[in-house]
C-alpha cells in the first residue's frame, strides 16, 4: 500500500459573513477534494488533547499517531531539531519570534500587532538576530553567556538557555494568540522569579535595540511592518519518540516549508524531501509540491505533505488568501497526487494491485475572525482502497459534523488510516 498525507495548515475555520456565511473550506472550489470525500469517508479527529493548546506541534504529532501527552515537551525543542541546534537534557529551548509591536506615541503602543513582523525575509531577520545577540552581550552579559540564538526561517528562530535555569513552571504565551492585545501582561510568569524575569529583560531590551534598527526604519519607510520585537516562547526540553517504521513498519518522508514539521519528521525517523520553491504564503510554489510529492511516493510508503499558506492567512485575518490557497492546494496537489494514486490499483478489484490510500485534513483550525488557533477537532477526508462510504459527502467543517466518524484521541487516526477495512477484508 501507498499512503498519502496532505495538510491544509489551519485550513478548518467558522462561518465568514462575508463569505455569505461559509467557511473559507465551504466557499472554496476544490473538485478534487470533493471527489475524494464522496468517493471514501469523511469524520472529525480530536488533534488538540485536553490541556493543550491547539498549535502544529501538538495537531501533527497528534495525527501522526504520537500521543502528546506522551511525546510533547514542548514546541520550540521540535523546530531546534529541524535546523540541528544540538541541547542537552537540562538544556531549555525556546522559540524567538521577531514580532511587530505598537510603537511608542503611537495609537497602537503596546498591542501585539503581527506575530511575523510583517515576514520578514531572511536576510533582513538574521542582521537583526546577529545585531540582537550582540546587544544581549553588552547590556546583559551575565544573562546572555548562557543563552545562543540561531536563525531559522523568516522571523522564527531558536534561543537555548544551558544555564541549568528550569523553566517547566513557566507560562510563555504564543504571540499568535494576542493579536491586537496588549502584549505586556501576555509576558513570561510563573515558576521562581528569576527564570520569568530573566525572559521578560531579555524581551524588554530587544525593543530598546531593534526598534530604532536602521533596518526597521527602512521597512517602515517602505510601509512595511517592522520587526521591533523579540518574542520568546514555546519553551521546552529535548524530546525522545520511538520510530514511525518501528511503530506502524513504514518508511516516511515529509515534505514542508516549516521547520517544526520537519523537526518532528526528522524525530520519527522520516526523511526530509525537498521541495524548491517552498514558502509558508501563498507564494509558494504549489505545483512544485505536487510534483515533489507524486515523485516521491515511488521512494516511501507514506508521504506527508504540509502546505502553511491557509494558515498563515488566517493569522492575517486574509480570509480571500485562505480560500484562493485552499484552491491552489486542490488544484496543483489535490488532484495531480490523487490521479498518481491511482495507478497502484484497486487491489478489491484486482488482488495483484498494490493498493493506496490519501488522508486530506488540517492540523487545527485557524480562525480569521480571531486570528488564532483553535481546538476544535478537525474535519477530515479519506479515500482510497477498502474505504467505502455509505452517505457521500464532501469535506466541509459541517458536513464532517455531521458524519458518524469522530477519532477520539486524535492520536488514534493514524491506526485508522492505515489499517481500517484492512482486517475484514483478509478474513473475507
């Protein structure tokens, strides 16, 4: 068999007035999608565990089949896995956002007002980072001897505290989750006084040096945002998962523009397939991954592949940028993937056939109303070999509602994904 993950990053949402009441899901035209859905079943999976915050961290290795409560430690030690940032077992990781935040005098002083500092590029993220570390040096350098900063992608990056500080009772909120509140009393707190005051200088005196950064001037000159922020948050330890082939005896690889993704891939044992021209916006290059992902199912039993653009509109609160990625996704990966399925058979039909199966669901909603995340369990489509629907239906949030498929612990999907029907059909 053949299988086939494909993930709409908080592509699930709430009815938008000015969609006419639907959901970006709903309002988006997606044949190959709908196709599937009819031709197999559709349910919910609770992906966002009870005592979790609904994120890509915990709805991945949730629906991969790792339990979180089990397996997660936290989310920067995953993203610190993919761009091989090594941390021992007492060592605490954390991620850094470079955000925008309200300017001084402004009428929007002191509100969170983009967790991405406008995305940021590359270049311009890692002068500010070097620039920062810097700054820590001078102005704090008790504190800063203790912690490196390594640049990931955009404005994410990973900060690592090796000074023995333990930081397991220490609340960090996401800056994703305060968008347009005031992002002062979202500071770290919690556990001893030290470790919650030791994040919230570190963050007060990233203001001091990057909001008069002559880039930040730069990008405002230009109308963009700046990133005059840095945001830590995320916090954990180095995370031990037993293999994906150990567990279930496939070979996996991933194919993702995010580092978290591809840390919990790299976690599982699987392989990171790349993909030129990946981005986590709508410029991505969706037809690429398609291509990508058809050429890599010949070399691995299952394949993962993670698309961020719907849930980085969310975030903006685009909710035409959700419903026009939505579109692409079925478009240039939906269907091309689908139809390459195919040619492995139908082994009901016809017993020499190798036989496949495809899974399309987002990892958690992403609201645009809120622009945050949301534990609501996610819709999900399932199509291929021995998976047969008595209703049809096509994948909407309502419509999996609606169904008499609901997974509960999300952790239990994968088992269900790969091995459903599979039973009864030997023993017929």
């Amino acid at each position: 068999m053949k299988y086939v993950i494909i993930i709409p990053d908080g592509g699930a949402d709430l009815p938008i007035q000015e969609l006419g009441g639907l959901t970006p899901l709903e309002s988006a035209d997606t044949p190959n999608l709908d196709r599937l859905a009819r031709a197999g079943r559709i349910g919910t999976a609770a992906t966002t565990p009870k005592g979790f915050g609904a994120g890509s961290d915990v709805g991945t290795m949730d629906l991969l089949g790792y339990e979180p409560g089990l397996y997660h430690t936290g989310r920067a030690p995953l993203e610190a896995e993919a761009i091989g940032v090594e941390a021992g077992p007492k060592d605490w990781i954390f991620r850094l956002n470079l955000v925008t935040v309200g300017q001084e005098g402004s009428d929007q002083e002191g509100l969170m007002l983009d967790h991405s500092a406008g995305a940021i590029p590359d270049t311009e993220a890692r002068v500010l980072l070097a620039g920062l570390s810097e700054y820590w040096s001078k102005h704090a350098p008790d504190l800063a001897r203790a912690f490196t900063l390594t640049p990931g992608v955009s404005y994410r990056s990973i900060l690592v505290d090796r000074s023995s500080r333990n930081y397991s009772n220490v609340e960090c909120t996401p800056p994703h989750e305060i968008p347009d509140r005031p992002w002062e009393p979202a500071l770290p707190n919690g556990g001893s006084n030290q470790e919650e005051a030791v994040l919230g200088q570190l963050m007060r005196l990233s203001y001091e040096y990057l909001n008069t950064h002559e880039i930040n001037l730069s990008r405002i000159e230009e109308g963009l945002r700046p990133a005059n922020m840095a945001w830590i948050w995320g916090q954990g330890t180095r995370p031990e998962l037993p293999s994906f082939e150990s567990r279930f005896g496939l070979k996996g690889g991933m194919i993702t523009s995010v580092d978290l993704l591809a840390g919990i891939a790299k976690l599982i044992g699987w392989d990171l397939i790349d993909c030129p021209g990946l981005t986590s916006y709508h410029d991505t290059d969706y037809a690429t991954q398609g291509k990508v992902t058809i050429d890599s199912i010949e070399n691995y039993d299952i394949v993962c592949c993670h698309v961020e653009a719907p849930d980085e509109a969310s975030h903006q609160s685009d909710y035409m940028t959700k419903v026009a990625s939505l579109e692409a996704i079925d478009r240039e990966i939906i269907g091309p993937v689908s139809k390459a399925l195919e040619h492995y058979g139908d082994p009901d039909s016809d017993p020499s056939a190798e036989g496949w199966r495809i899974m399309i669901l987002p990892d958690h909603y992403t609201l645009c109303s809120t622009r945050k995340h949301d534990a609501t369990p996610v819709p999900f489509a399932m199509s291929g070999a021995w998976v047969r629907s008595v209703v049809p239906r096509v994948l909407t949030e309502t419509q999996a509602d609606e169904s008499d498929l609901h997974i509960d612990p999300g952790s239990d999907l994968m088992e269900y994904f790969l091995h459903s029907g599979l039973v009864r059909h030997d023993s017929a």
